[in-house]
C-alpha cells in the first residue's frame, strides 16, 4: 500500500508542484545565481482549480517559460505556476482563466513597463513555468516562444505550437505538433491506437516511437525528399516533416 494511503496520489501532485519554484532555483541561469544576486530574486507560486468536461479544450499560452501537461484525476483541472523575476522588476505577472467557447484559455500576460538600462541584463533571467492538468478526454492546446512543451500519458486530442522549444508528446488522442527550431519527439504506446499525428518543424530533428504491431500509414518528408510505408494493416495517419532536421522513426517492444 502507498505510504501515503491511497489518496496520497493527489497530494504527492500538489508536494511536486509545491516544489517546482526550489527546482527552478537551482536551475536558474548564472546572471541570477550569482551570490550578489541570491537575495533579490523571488519565485512566486500560483495555484488555480476547476473543472473541465470531456471534449472541451484547455488552451494554454504561455510566452516566457515551458509548459508541461499531465493527465488529471476525473474532470478535475489545475494550473500551477513558478514565476520568477528581480524584486525590483516593476512589471507584475498576471496568468488570465476565462471560459472560451469550446473550453478554457489560460494566458501568462506580462504588464507593461519600461526596464532600466542599467538593469535589463540583471533582470533576464525573468520567466514562468506552468503545470497543468489536463482530465481525459479533454484537448490540450499549447503555445511557447522558446519554451518546452511537455505533455506526458495524456488521454486526450493535443495541438503544439512552438517557434524555438522542444515539443514532447505522449496521448491517446490525435497529435498536431509545430515547431519552427526545436525538437519534437512523439510516442503512442498502445499497438491499437486509432487516430492521425502530424509532426512538422523547420529546422529541428523529430523522433517518432512507435510499439510494435501499430497500424499506420506513415509519410516522412524531409530534405526535400518524401518516403512512405504501411506499418501493420495500416489506417492511422502519421505525417513526420522537418525542411532540414534529422528524422528518426524507432519501434519499441509493447
């Protein structure tokens, strides 16, 4: 029995996210790390819950850090977030929740404010990180600049869009992920999965892994040069794209 009795799954999520803002601080940058700067970071915690129906969307953008999506208990939601910055920073975050028409949209807005000369090397390190929770069922939409998207064992239909951030996926659902530089790496681990994947990035390498007895059509096209291989009976659509990167197509034992 988990030492933490059966309901301890969900408080093992919340001491996680509880302790995001220590591990971003042992990760930041050297510019904020730096001893004369230790005292005048801060890390300040945002936790938020509600509820979000099968088939509805929780879209996310996030501009100024990673993303990272895990699979939810019932129909419950949650964003949390470690934001960071100078004590100095003048500029406030705000993380905006607001019913959309098909779902939730959640929005890291930073406020306006002009920052000192002297001080915008010392103030760079400045970012949010968020963890969300997405229930099964429900779609995930994901947008960064350079930050990661993450989104791990979801049950449900993802879309990502990054322009430089690596892009992790693993769900039971569809899979559109887009980015311009980065990394994307995707991965169903159920031999019966039904459904379509497109990978696309300009420059960035793509890995897809795939359990052995999948049953795909498969088309990768890169360097200007398209191949394509039925995979088992075939019917789900998988389409890998990268102008440049490198494309690794890898099976794994189920």
């Amino acid at each position: 029995m988990d030492p933490l009795g059966r309901p301890g799954r969900r408080l093992r999520r919340r001491l996680v996210c509880c302790c995001l803002p220590l591990l971003l601080l042992a990760v930041l940058p050297s510019a904020a790390a730096a001893a004369p700067l230790k005292q005048d970071w801060r890390i300040e915690p945002f936790e938020w819950h509600g509820s979000l129906g099968a088939g509805r969307v929780l879209a996310v953008r996030n501009p100024y850090g990673d993303v990272r999506a895990r699979r939810a208990d019932g129909a419950t939601t949650a964003v949390y977030a470690a934001m960071q910055r100078h004590r100095d920073d003048p500029r406030e975050w705000t993380i905006s929740i607001a019913e959309s028409p098909d779902g939730l949209a959640v929005e890291v807005v930073l406020a306006g404010g002009a920052v000192p000369a002297a001080a915008a090397a010392d103030w760079a390190p400045r970012r949010i990180d968020m963890t969300v929770y997405v229930p099964a069922g429900a779609r995930l939409r994901a947008e960064t600049v350079d930050g990661l998207i993450e989104a791990k064992r979801l049950g449900g239909d993802v879309e990502a869009r990054s322009v430089g951030g690596e892009i992790v996926v693993t769900t039971t659902g569809s899979v559109d992920a887009r980015s311009e530089a980065g990394r994307i790496r995707y991965s169903f681990l159920d031999p019966k999965w039904v459904g379509s994947a497109r990978l696309v990035t300009r420059s960035g390498d793509i890995t897809l892994t795939l359990p052995r007895g999948a049953n795909v059509d498969l088309a990768v096209q890169t360097r200007g040069e398209t191949s394509t291989a039925v995979l088992g009976a075939g019917g789900s659509r998988v389409a890998v794209e990268s102008e440049s990167g490198k494309v690794e197509v890898q099976q794994i034992r189920s």
